[in-house]
C-alpha cells in the first residue's frame, strides 16, 4: 500500500474557496482553521487588544463568506487574507485613535467638572455674583421685582403679572426698563434718568 502525495494548499486552498462561495460553512471552518490563527495574531500585533483583533478576523472572514473578490492570480488565499487583514487591522486602528482621543477629552472635562471650579473660577464669580448685586441694588423696587421673578424665579412674564396683579403691558415694560438699567450698570456706563415708569 503505497501514501498518495497530499494535493498542494494552494489547489486545496482553491477548492475551499469555490467551496466556499457556493456557500458551503464547512469549507468556511476550514479556511479559518487553516489561516485564522495568523489572522489573528497579525491583527492583535497591529491593535495590541485581543477583542478587537477578534473583531478585524470576524470581518476579514465575513467577507470571504459574501464574496471576497480573491484573485487567484494575484497571489496565494494566505497572503490575501494577511493583507485584508492588515487593512482592516490598521483602519480599525485609526478609528480606535480617534475614538480614544474624544474619549480622553471628554475624561478630562469630566474631571473638571468634577473638581470643581478652581480659584481663579470662584474668585471670578464671586466678583460678578457682587457687581450683579449692586447692579440690582440701583434698580428701583418694582423693577427689581420683576427682574428677580423672571430671571431668578423662572416665571413667564403672564405668570408675573398674574402673582403681581400688574397688568402684562407694565410687566413687559418694567422687565425691559431693568434690563437695560442693569446692561449698563454692569457696563459701567449708568446714567442719571432711572426714574421710574
């Protein structure tokens, strides 16, 4: 009894492949036992983290099983797959980059905001807390009144004038009248005509 030469892996290789593209799984196991392993471990290589070399051989064989565009002339399945994996592998890679990048900028204004202010940001509001109070303290009573509703309060002018039992028209015009008393207060540039309307 004589032992038959096993055929070629590339003549194996190609019957797996025409296997493989009239949709035989077995064929697809046995691509990816033969090359999966090398896929890997060039992928994991190039990321450094096995979930997503995990993910680049998923796909490099996912698209051997939906019609890869393997040339046989252009080289042997092994090669092939080597390189779309590498392509994958570094595409991943670059996205992985970028991802990382946002996410560690978003880390860092989360640990900021966790922090809390600094000096310099309570000092600051400290001091516009202040000249905001003294701004307001210029402003007559009913002006400062409807100001403090609105912008402190959170309530609709209508609401003001319903608590106030001011008609809306004198609202509008107190709000408005304060606004621009406080624009310049805090500018600076305060004038001497601030009767009341």
């Amino acid at each position: 009894m004589t032992d038959h030469p096993s055929p070629a892996p590339a003549v194996e290789d190609a019957t797996l492949l025409r296997r493989v593209e009239r949709g035989d799984e077995a064929a697809l196991e046995a691509v990816y036992q033969r090359y999966g392993g090398a896929c890997f471990r060039l992928a994991r290589r190039i990321l450094d983290e096995p979930h997503l070399a995990e993910d680049v051989v998923q796909q490099v064989f996912l698209a051997l099983w939906q019609g890869s565009g393997y040339d046989p002339a252009r080289g042997a399945v092994s090669t092939w797959l080597l390189s779309v994996t590498h392509h994958k592998a570094v595409d991943m890679l670059r996205r992985e980059s970028g991802r990382r990048k946002r996410l560690a900028g978003d880390q860092e204004l989360i640990e900021r905001q966790v922090a809390g202010p600094g000096p310099a940001e309570l000092a600051w509001a400290t001091l516009r807390a202040e000249r905001t109070r003294e701004a307001l303290r210029v402003l007559s009573a009913e002006h400062r009144e409807v100001l403090l509703l609105a912008y402190y309060g959170g309530y609709t002018q209508r609401e003001i004038a319903d608590m106030t039992g001011l008609p809306l028209g004198t609202v509008k015009s107190r709000t408005l009248h304060a606004m621009k008393r406080m624009r310049a207060q805090l500018s600076g540039d305060i004038g001497t005509d601030g009767g009341p309307e």
